[in-house]
C-alpha cells in the first residue's frame, strides 16, 4: 500500500481531524475507509488493538457512503451529478 500516494490524493486530507499518537498520523485517510467510526471522524482510539475491523476487507466505506447528498461523511463534498439517480452533468473544463 502506497502511503505516500494516498496522502497527496484527492483523499489525503481525509479524516484529518481524527486523533491519532505521532507516527500514526498517515493512517488516518485508512480509517476513513476502512476503519471504526463513532464520532465525527474514525480515531485511532476506535480502532480494534490487535486486528482489523469488519471495514477493513469485507465491506471499506464505498464512494457514495461519503459522498452522496443526504449521507454526507467526514464533511465529504456532495455529488448530485454522475450517479444513477444524478442531475444533468455539468463539465467544468476550461480551454
Ligand atoms: C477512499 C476510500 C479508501 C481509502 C482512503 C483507503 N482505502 Fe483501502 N480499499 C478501499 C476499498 C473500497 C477497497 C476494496 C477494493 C476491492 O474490493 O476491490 C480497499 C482495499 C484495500 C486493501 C486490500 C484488502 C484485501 O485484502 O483485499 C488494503 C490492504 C487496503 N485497502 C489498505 C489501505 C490502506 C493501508 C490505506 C491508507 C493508506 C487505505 N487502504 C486507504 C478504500 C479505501
Ligand atoms: C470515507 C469517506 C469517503 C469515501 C469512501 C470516498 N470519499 Fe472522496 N472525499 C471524501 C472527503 C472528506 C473529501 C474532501 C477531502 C478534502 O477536502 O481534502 C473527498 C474528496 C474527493 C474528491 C475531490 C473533490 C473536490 O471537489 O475536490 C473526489 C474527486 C473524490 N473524493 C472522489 C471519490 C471517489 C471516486 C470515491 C470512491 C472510489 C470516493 N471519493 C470515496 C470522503 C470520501
């Protein structure tokens, strides 16, 4: 798994506000996805000690699970277009 990628993606930022010990901090864009949330964010302290929780293989955080107007997650930007239900898709490119 590639740290370094994840932290400078679209992601990277993702539950920065989370508490974690010092070293710990690139896990946090991990927790996110795949780790225990019982607040706002998915602290190192909700994190399983020894193991991986139910979120880390069989069932991650999926894009809609943050994304989707309505189940909006860790303050995540909410899509209303390019999804089944979506509006009409705005292009926003510039020549
Ligand atoms: C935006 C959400 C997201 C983030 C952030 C994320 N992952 Fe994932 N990860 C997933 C999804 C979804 C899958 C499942 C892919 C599949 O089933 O094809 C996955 C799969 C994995 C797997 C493979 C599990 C297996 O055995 O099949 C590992 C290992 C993993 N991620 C580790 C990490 C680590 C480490 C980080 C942090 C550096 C991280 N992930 C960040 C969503 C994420
Ligand atoms: C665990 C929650 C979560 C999941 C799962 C997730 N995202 Fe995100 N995503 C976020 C958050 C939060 C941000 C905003 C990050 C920031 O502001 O730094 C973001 C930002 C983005 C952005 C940048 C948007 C912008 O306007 O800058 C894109 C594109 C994106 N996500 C696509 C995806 C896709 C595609 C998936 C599925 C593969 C996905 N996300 C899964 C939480 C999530």
């Amino acid at each position: 798994m590639d740290f370094t990628a994840i932290n400078i993606s679209v992601h990277g930022s993702l539950n920065s506000g989370a508490t974690a010990s010092a070293g710990n901090e690139s896990n946090k864009p991990c927790w996110a996805c795949h780790g225990t949330k019982t607040g706002i964010y998915a602290n190192q302290s909700d994190q399983p000690v020894n193991d991986h929780g139910s979120t880390y293989k069989s069932s991650p955080r999926k894009c809609e699970d943050c994304h989707i107007n309505g189940s909006i997650l860790f303050n995540a930007p909410g899509l209303t277009e390019h999804i089944m239900p979506g509006q009409k898709l705005t292009q926003h490119i510039t020549q």
